[in-house]
C-alpha cells in the first residue's frame, strides 16, 4: 500500500513490545490500512521474533464471540501467534514489567495430532484431528494506547498476543462436549466473568476449522504438534498488580497465575 513500511510498521510494532510502550494506532496515520496488509505486517513480525530466536508454539484467534464480530465489523475471526517466550507455568507468576495494560480471559486451547489442511475443513474433521484440549489462561496486551484499535490494527500487532498459561491436564476431546464446557475467571477469589465453550463461534473445534480455512488462502495449513488457543469463553478482565487469577473448566480442572511488579 502506498505511503506505509511494512517492515519498518513491523518492526515499530516489535519495539513497542519489547519496551513496554504503548503507541499511537497505524490507522490514524494510515487510515486506508486494509486487512490484507495487516497481515503482511504480522508475518513481518513474526519473522522478526524468529530471527531473534523465538519459538513458534502454535497459532491463535480472536474475535471468536458473536459479539466480538459484530462489534468489529466482522464474519470470521482473526489469528496470531503464540511464542515460547509467553508461556507462564500453571501457578507462576506474571510481572507488570512484562507488559503494558494485560487483560485476561479464559479458552480451552487444542493439541493437534494430525496436519489439518483447507479449504472446506469442518468442525468435526478439525476435532477428529486433535490429540487433546487443555485449558488456558490468555493474556492480551494491545501495544496500542488506550487498548483501542481497528481490525486492521489488532491484526498487525499480532492480535494484541502477550502471555499465555496452558493447564498440565491433557484431556481427550471426545470424551467432553466441549461446546457445553463451562468455565468461570475469577480474580481474587470473586467470579468475574463466566461462560461455555459454546461462545467461541459455536463451538471451539469451528475455530480451529476456520483457522485452517484462513491458513488455506496463503498455501499454510494448521500443523500435527501445534497448541492451539481457540478464542475467549469469558470476556477478558484488566490485571492489576497482586490480582490471583484463577479459572476452572468442567472436565479440564483448574488453572491460574499471580499478578506482581
């Protein structure tokens, strides 16, 4: 697109993250910002944290409520990608020094077993190729001011990607249904958001179906070995520092973090 750096736009977006700072969105100056070429600022950043070393721990998507799309204008969710550098163990401990704004919400997040390639993947072909669900606790940090942003926007910084923690229990996708899977967040002992698997577009094996499907369209495919965040049961909830976070899943157990400087 004219007047707009891919690699340059990338490369502010990577900075912003590793100094913890938030920045004025590209659509103010780029208004004309389309969704195709948000992504080829993604990939940029992608491959910027992979020549600095870092680890690809699978894809993940956003914007997978009903509510969430037709805020954002939308018919499909968007993605981005977890890295190795995000994970926080089951019962570990974020630091505000890490990030900028961090909000929280809970997902059930998919192991797969098998390649799963588009286009034309269903929900039921994506579940019949993933090994085991787990539990998950994201945690999104816009690099935007004020955590406000356009699609194109979001898209480009990764889908606002920041930190991530993945339950130890590994559980057998046939043997839950995971769209009646419910799910509480509470922080500091007191439910703050609820929900049921049922929220990510229907159910959760549909997310990872039209992922596959998105992938398609740029000759990539959802990979036999990837950990995949499927999208929000709850909504997300701002962090504060001294917050205990924990949620719990019917059939997937229990999971959590603590919130410190």
């Amino acid at each position: 697109m004219s007047g707009l750096d891919i690699k340059a736009t990338a490369d502010f977006l990577n900075r912003a993250e590793l100094e913890k700072k938030e920045v004025t969105r590209i659509t103010i100056e780029h208004p004309e910002l389309s969704v195709k070429d948000a992504y080829k600022i993604q990939e940029e950043l992608v491959s910027l944290k992979l020549q600095n070393g870092d680890r690809i721990i699978g894809p993940k998507m956003g914007l997978t409520s009903q509510a969430k799309m037709k805020q954002m204008n939308v018919e499909e969710p968007i993605y981005g990608y977890v890295f190795d550098y995000m994970l926080i163990p089951d019962g570990g401990t974020l630091s505000m020094r890490d990030v900028i704004h961090p909000k929280v919400e809970v997902e059930i997040a998919f192991i797969m077993g098998k390649d799963l390639e588009g286009p034309g993947v269903t929900g039921a072909q994506a579940l019949a190729a993933t090994e085991y669900v787990i539990p998950a606790l994201e945690i999104i940090d816009s690099r935007y001011e004020n955590f406000q942003f356009t699609l194109s926007d979001v898209i480009a910084d990764n889908a606002s990607t920041s930190r991530v923690v993945f339950g130890n229990r590994m559980v057998k996708p046939e043997t839950l249904e995971l769209d009646l899977v419910g799910a509480t967040l509470s922080i500091n002992g007191e439910i703050k958001d609820l929900g049921a698997g049922a929220a990510v577009v229907g159910h959760p094996a549909n997310s990872v179906a039209m992922l596959a499907n998105m992938l398609a369209r740029k000759g990539q495919k959802v990979k036999a070995g990837d950990v995949i965040l499927t999208g929000g049961i709850t909504g997300a909830v701002l962090l504060s520092v001294g917050d205990t976070v924990t949620a719990k899943l019917d059939g997937l157990g229990e999971i959590g973090f603590k919130v410190a400087e």
